[in-house]
C-alpha cells in the first residue's frame, strides 16, 4: 500500500477568524494555519517596530492577506490599534461588515520594552500593560458584546477566543516587570471571561508560547536557530499554530479557562495558583507569631517554579 499524505482536515471551515498583530511572527503563522483549516480570516496588524514605535513603512497585515489569497483562501485586512477603543471596535465590525459572522478572535499583537525595575520608565510601563492588557481587553469585549446578542436573539453561538499569556507572565521573568504583569494580566483575564461569557457559547482558553520571531531571536538566537542539519525546527511560530487553531475550532467544545504552554511538538496544561497550605488561628495573629506559622506553611508548600532568568534561590523559599 502506498504511503499517500493523509488531507488536512479543515477544522476551522466556514468560521470567521480574527487574528490581531497577525502580519509577523505567530500571529502570521496563525493566520495561515486557519486559512488551511477553512477559515476566512481577518489579518489585523498595524505594522509597528519591535518597541511598539513606528513601524518601517511595511504593511505586513497586508501581506499577510496576499498569501491567503494566493494559496486559494478568504482574507481581509485589519489595520487598527487593538488597544484603541475606537481600532478594536472597528476591527469586529471588519468581521461582520466583510464576512456577516464572528466565530473566533485570536488575541496575540503586543510588543516588548525590557528593563530591570529600577530603570523601568512609566512611559515603557504603560505602553508595554496598554498593548497587551488593554489590547486583549477591547477586542474580546466588543467581540462579546456581539457574541452576547446573537446569543439573546436566539441565534446558536460556537465562539471562541485565544488569548496569549507568557511564560514571564505565569512564572515571572527578570527584566520584563511591565511585560510579566501584563501577561499574568490576561492570564485572569482568561479564567473570568471564561467565567463570564459561558452562558454565551463562548469558551475562552490562553497560550503561552515559545517561538523564534523578531521579539525572541536576538535574546535566544542560540537556543532558538533551525538545526543546521535540517529535521524537525521545534522553534518556528508554524508549531504553537495548530493548538490555537484547535482552541479556536469547533472540536475544542467544553475546554475553557485553560493556559497552555505550546513549544515545538510540546503541549502543557499549565495549572495556576492554588491554595498549598493553610493554618488557622481563629484569632488575630500577633506579627510575631507569624514568623513560625509561616515558615510551617511554607515547609508544607510545594516549592515555586523558578522565575526566568532569576538567580537560583538561595535561603528562605
Ligand atoms: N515569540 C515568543 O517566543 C513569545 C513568547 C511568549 C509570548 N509571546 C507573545 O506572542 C505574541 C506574538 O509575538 P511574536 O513573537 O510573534 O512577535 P512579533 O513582533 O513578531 O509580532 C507581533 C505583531 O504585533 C503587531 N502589533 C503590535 N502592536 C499592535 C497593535 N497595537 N495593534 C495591532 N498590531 C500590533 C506588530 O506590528 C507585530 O507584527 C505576543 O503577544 C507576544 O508577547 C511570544
């Protein structure tokens, strides 16, 4: 019997997919992976430079929305800031106004700006939790509100949202306080629209990538470069597509409020915080009770994972 490739199921068919800073990197990778699966998808970008500054002149949403069409597939273009109330609103109506539907928004644009704390300027503060919080925000809660009438009107709604965490938001990373904060941001933000909108019909799960793009392949170039030899490039953004793609599909029915961990052919269920230990005085404590009642609750706790790029820990826990 000869080995023939089996097809590409097209799990995605006939949604309509909105993907924002999808003109690089994985939001790209996405884009294309929900192109193959059947989706006609929205390529939200606004082409802006690695710092969230002005971009070089590119229109990478655009392009993006070419090689959609080129291999056979429905696109249309999203050129809105996602973190503007005006863009984000915007970009959902591009959804209706060009496709009549909104199935699935893949939250993922964002941009970087590293420092430790102590040189951490308010300016990169805010543009760093503005980008990624606010520009989860918006969307999902225009998209929401969409998903919210269709669902009084009567109308059966399937949606899906994909939010993008961090590792450095899950477990902290050295040099990245706005960026860490911001990621654990839409790490909640996941669990309560998850809480919120499944009376709607809409599940709302997390990723935390790793992948080689512009934002990770000057840090990690070593540990992120394609084998020289050829074989499998566990680092390119094509490997976390199709566990969004599935999150963003119908077949993912009943899994929400979930973050995963998507890296080459790796997927994890993250599991978040928890109470470990407890004790319980049924009294006010004193200050200097604690120091023993504390040290007891932490020789029952696991210990933490390491935060990235920290110090490995010396005393205490
Ligand atoms: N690459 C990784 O290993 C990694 C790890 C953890 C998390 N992430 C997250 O994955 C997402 C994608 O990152 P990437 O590595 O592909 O980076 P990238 O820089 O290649 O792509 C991000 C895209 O978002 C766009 N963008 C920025 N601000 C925007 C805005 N206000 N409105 C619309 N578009 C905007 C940019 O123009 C860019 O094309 C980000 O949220 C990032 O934080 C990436």
């Amino acid at each position: 019997m000869s080995e023939q490739q089996a097809p590409e199921p097209r799990c995605a068919e006939g949604r309509v997919v909105v993907v924002t800073g999808a003109g690089r990197g994985l939001g790209r990778a996405h884009a294309l992976a929900f192109a193959r699966a059947g989706a006609r998808v929205v390529v939200n970008d606004l082409g802006v430079a690695l710092d969230g500054g002005a971009g070089p002149g590119e229109t990478p949403a655009e392009q993006v929305a070419a090689e959609i069409r080129d291999a056979g597939g429905e696109a249309a273009v999203s050129t809105d800031d996602v973190a503007s109330g005006e863009g984000a609103a915007r970009l959902v109506r591009t959804a209706l106004d060009r496709f009549g539907r909104l199935d699935t928004l893949v939250n993922n644009a964002g941009f970087l700006r590293d420092r430790m704390l102590v040189n951490l300027d308010e300016e990169d503060w805010d543009a760093v939790v503005r980008v990624h919080l606010k520009g989860h925000f918006l969307p999902l809660r225009h998209a929401a509100a969409h998903w919210r009438a269709e669902s009084k009107a009567g109308r059966a709604v399937a949606a899906r949202v994909v939010n993008t965490s961090s590792g450095a938001g899950l477990l902290g990373s050295v040099g990245q306080g706005n960026y860490a904060a911001a990621k654990a941001g839409i790490a909640a933000l996941t669990l309560v629209a998850a809480a919120e909108l499944g009376r709607y019909g809409v599940q709302v799960n997390a990723i935390a990538p790793a992948a080689r793009t512009r934002m990770t392949e000057r840090t990690f170039a070593a540990d992120m470069a394609a084998p020289a030899g050829g074989g499998f490039d566990a680092m390119a953004p094509e490997n976390v597509s199709p566990l969004v793609v599935y999150l963003g599909s119908d077949a993912c029915e009943g899994i929400t409020g979930r973050v995963f961990e998507a890296e080459g052919g790796r997927v994890t269920v993250m599991d978040g915080w928890r109470r470990a230990a407890r004790t319980d005085k049924a009294a006010r404590w004193e200050p200097g009770e604690l120091d023993g009642a504390v040290r007891g609750l932490l020789a029952r706790a696991p210990e933490p994972e390491p935060v990235y790029g920290a110090e490995p820990r010396t005393a205490g826990r």
